[in-house]
C-alpha cells in the first residue's frame, strides 16, 4: 500500500529533492509551499498546496492519513553577535521552531492514523558545533533538537521523531553563501569529505527515516554534514 508524506517547504532545495525522491520510491506525496512547486502538475502522485507556515490559517485541511511529515522550511541567518536584532531571533524562531510545531499540531490525528508513522525535522550543524555568526540560527536549531526529542517521547509508541542536521548544502537558501566559485571551493575545503552537501545527500537520509525500514528508531538528531562535525 502506498505511503502518503506531507513535505513542507516541497517547492526548493531539499524538499524538493525529498519531494521528487518519494515520488520515485512510489509514495504519494502531498506538498506545501509558500511558492508553487516544481514538481511537474501531471504527476498524479503529488497535490500541492501553497501557505505561509507564519499564518497556520492558511495551512489546508488535510483528511486522509498521513504516514510521515517532513517539514523542511528553514533560514540561514549569519551576522555578529552584536548585530543580532530581535527581529532576526524571531524570525528564525518563528520560521524553525513555530511553524514546526503548528505543523506537528495541525496534522497530528492525520498521523496517528498512518502506518508506521513518523514526524521529520531539519536542524543544522550549528546547533552541536560552535561557528562563529550563527548564534541566532544556532539557538532556533537547538530548540528543533529539543523539540525532536520531547515529541519523540511523548508520541511514542504511536508516531516516530526524528531531525537531521546538515552542513552547508547546494540549495536556494545557501546561494548566497556559494555564490562564486572560490566561496564553493572553500566550502569543499572545510569539509572532511572534501564537497559540501547536495540536496539528494540529505533527501536520501529523509526518505530512510520515512519509511517503514526506519520503524525501530525515534529521538535521534543524524548529522549529514561531511564529517563536520566529527571527523578532524
């Protein structure tokens, strides 16, 4: 029997890698977006909305059962401690932990009606190694950790909880900081592995953790990062 996923955040970077993954793997997939999808409109296994996760008014009603939620949307906010404003604590707070957490809360009987079903947040890197200029992402990376693992034990036995932390990865989000060669090569120089991460790295750890092969683990934070944060 198919597996129905809801992928927030399914229009760019690693949704949209997860996205086109399930789809391959023979899931259904639903998605939502605040910008209209790439995903082709005659691939009869996807149905796309769109939403601005900030106004949970506008997220659909859903009434099929869902056996998993990715929820993908995230921000790269980078700059001196001393020029943090509030509005940018807020704002990554908002869009990291809030929207997940109105996701988690709108959609949670389409859960527990789902097969072997499990709930999937994005963290960073950050979270777990000190960088410098990422305190105020770091900080909204930390508490998804920690929202991972309280939900992972409050919803078990019933629905699995689990967060992927990546590195620096080849998506919209992070255009800015690979925006010329040079920026890319030395990207690929910081990582062990030597190459920063691409979309399908981190979509195929997402779709495993989906899936029903994933159906003993839960709690776990998987860092898809090179080597970053454990190799020297």
């Amino acid at each position: 029997m198919k597996r129905t996923i809801l992928v927030v955040g399914s229009s760019h970077g690693i949704g949209s890698a997860l996205t086109k993954l399930l789809i391959s793997h023979d899931c259904n997939v639903i998605g939502i977006s605040r910008t209209h999808s790439n995903v082709p409109e005659n691939q009869q296994s996807f149905l796309s909305y769109t939403a601005d996760i900030k106004n949970p008014d506008t997220l659909p009603i859903i009434n099929e059962p869902l056996d998993g939620i990715a929820y993908c949307p995230g921000t790269i906010t980078l700059k001196p401690f001393t020029r943090i404003t509030t509005d940018d604590l807020l704002n990554d707070y908002e869009v990291n932990v809030l929207g997940a957490v109105r996701v988690a809360q709108k959609y949670l009987s389409n859960l527990k009606q789902g097969q072997s079903p499990s709930l999937l947040l994005f963290s960073s890197v950050a979270a777990q190694v000190g960088m410098p200029f990422h305190t105020s992402i770091a900080a909204a990376k930390g508490a998804v950790e920690g929202l991972a693992r309280s939900l992972a034990a409050e919803l078990a036995p019933t629905i699995r909880v689990c967060c992927i932390a990546p590195s620096l990865t080849q998506t919209p989000l992070a255009e800015k900081l690979l925006s010329t060669p040079d920026k890319v090569e030395q990207g690929n120089i910081r990582h062990p592995l030597k190459r920063i991460g691409q979309p399908a790295d981190i979509a195929e750890m997402a779709a495993f953790l989906l899936s029903e092969k994933a159906s003993w683990i839960t709690g776990e934070v998987f860092h898809v990062d090179g080597g970053l944060k454990s190799v020297r």
